[in-house]
C-alpha cells in the first residue's frame, strides 16, 4: 500500500465513508504486524517507532480516533521503510528483477556482475548497500551467476539459510523442494549455512547440495549438465548414460528410472539445442548409440530392455 492509497483510507474511514472490505484491509496490516519482530532493522522498538509516528501524524488528516490512530501507526510500519522514511527520512531502495516469462531473463547488476534468470525466478539487493562493502543479493529460484571480480567486496548469495560467498567466479544456484544445489563452472565457491554454521569449499566442476535439514553432499560433476539451461545450443562431450539421463530429467521436468548399473558407465557425447524436444532428443540419442533410452507410460524415461 502507498502512501497517497493509505491517506485516501484513512481519509475515507474517518468520513464514515470506506467499504467493509476496505476497512478489513486496515485490519488485516495490524495482524500482520504482531505477526512480525518488534525490533526493525536498524534496532528501534517498534513502540518507539510508534510514538514517534504518533507525534508527526496531523490531526487534521487522522482525526482523534486513538484506536485508528494505533492503526495507522501499524500499517506504516508493516508497508516498510519506503512510507517510514516520510518521517525519518530514510527509504527503501530494493531492487527486485524477476522472471515471469518463459525464456530466461539477462541481468546486469552495478557491479558489472551478469545473471541470467531463469522462469519463475527472481532476485532482490538493496542499491543504497550493494557493491559499499559487499555485494549481497538474494535469490529464489535459480539463476547463473557470472560475478565480477572483487576482492575487497565479496558478493553473497542468500537463499533462507543458505550463503553462497564469492568474489569473482560463475557458478549456478537452483533452489527447489527445500534443497539448494550450487555448482561451480569457474573460481572458487564457499557456501555456508548460517543455522548451524557449517560451511563448504568447492572448485571448478564440483557442486554442493544442501537438503532441507542442513546436510551437504558433495561431489564432482560435469557442470554442462547443470548450468547449460540458459544457452541456446550445448555440447555434452565424454558423459555416461547416468549422467544423461539426469540432464534430461531435469531439463524436461519429467520423472527418471534409473538404469541398470551394466548400463551406467557406457559414454556418449551429443549437442543439443534449446528449441529441441525430449522426442528430439531422444531420437538422436537413440540414432548414435547402442543403448536405446524411452519414454513409458509412466512418463519416466529409462533404458530400453534389451
């Protein structure tokens, strides 16, 4: 809610002229405040915040009422520092990029940093904070990162609990069901979960996943496999057949039955192209190797039986 929306409410209200549904509205921002820490950011109690708000608000414009006064009060600090800074005259300066489109979406941050967004996916820094001391976005979803090196201001990645430091490499972040997954194309990553403060170092091709409850898992990969979404054509060059179909899993958002371990370790190198289809694909892929992968009617894919 702004500013000029909240006075015409109030406006309203005080008239005896606003909606059942409006005044639900105002209802509705004083719950969600004592849903919320009584200290902001900058560590003033909100009762503080309140008298002082208090003591600035007009009459003329609220009126007398006392109990809608306390209201007023708690809507302007539930709407966040854009509507406080009218009285302290500090203002909201976050920047939110996000991805409501199909195809992926090119960032360019400040600092010269390049991020590529995928759909569904957005992230949020503070541009009066950013690139000062570090350089700190958060992310939900995922994206590709290609940080601008720095090594007086680290750049931070947050997703909940879950820090990703780096001061100049590229690196990929997925955030799905609760888990984060960071995989690492270039530089060194150092990845951190501020809950119970465990930390991990990766390097080029290796690629951290970090479940819902805090555990890592480490391992060495092929990053192709998980940070080629974004480009128009890759080339997947000496994989096994595990490691495909895994690609392909998660590339075309269906289900995986593994296959049978005599299977697993045979090789393949293939180019694809982001306009292909899983049928494409799958036809290609059957054309140059001797094991044939399907989909059934399960819709999973799997190795064919020989």
């Amino acid at each position: 809610m702004k500013e000029k929306e909240f006075k015409f409410l109030l406006r309203k209200y005080l008239k005896g002229e606003a909606s059942q549904q409006e005044v639900e509205l105002i209802k509705k921002f004083e719950k969600e405040l004592k849903k919320k820490s009584t200290t902001l950011d900058y560590g003033e109690p909100v009762q503080e915040i309140r008298d002082r708000i208090f003591s600035n608000i007009r009459k003329d414009l609220f009126g007398t009422n006392s109990e809608w006064l306390k209201i007023a009060a708690s809507v302007l600090i539930v709407v966040g520092l854009g509507i406080l800074g009218l009285w302290f005259g500090t203002t909201s300066h976050i920047k939110t990029y996000r991805n409501n489109i199909t195809q992926v979406k090119h960032i360019r941050l400040l600092d010269g940093t390049k991020v590529i967004l995928n759909k569904g996916s957005q992230i949020q820094y503070d541009e009066s904070k950013y690139n000062k001391k570090a350089r700190e976005v958060k992310l939900t979803g995922e994206a590709f990162f290609d940080v601008a090196r720095n090594e007086d201001k680290p750049f931070l990645v947050s997703n909940g609990d879950i820090i990703t430091i780096v001061l100049g490499t590229s690196f990929n972040i997925q955030e799905k069901s609760n888990n984060v997954r960071v995989t690492v194309v270039s530089g060194k990553v150092k990845v951190v979960n501020k809950k119970n403060k465990d930390d991990i170092l990766l390097l080029p091709e290796e690629q951290v996943e970090v479940s819902g409850s805090g555990v890592f898992i480490k391992e060495k990969i092929n990053s192709d496999l998980f940070t080629s979404w974004w480009k128009e054509e890759v080339k997947l060059e000496n994989i096994n057949v595990s490691d495909f179909m895994k690609f392909l899993s998660e590339r075309f958002d269906i289900e995986l039955s593994e296959p049978s371990q005599s299977f697993k370790e045979n090789q393949i190198s293939i180019r694809i192209n982001k306009s292909d289809t899983l049928e494409q694909v799958l036809k290609r892929f059957n054309y140059i190797s001797q094991i044939q992968i399907i989909k059934n009617e399960k819709n999973e894919i799997k190795v064919k039986d020989q």
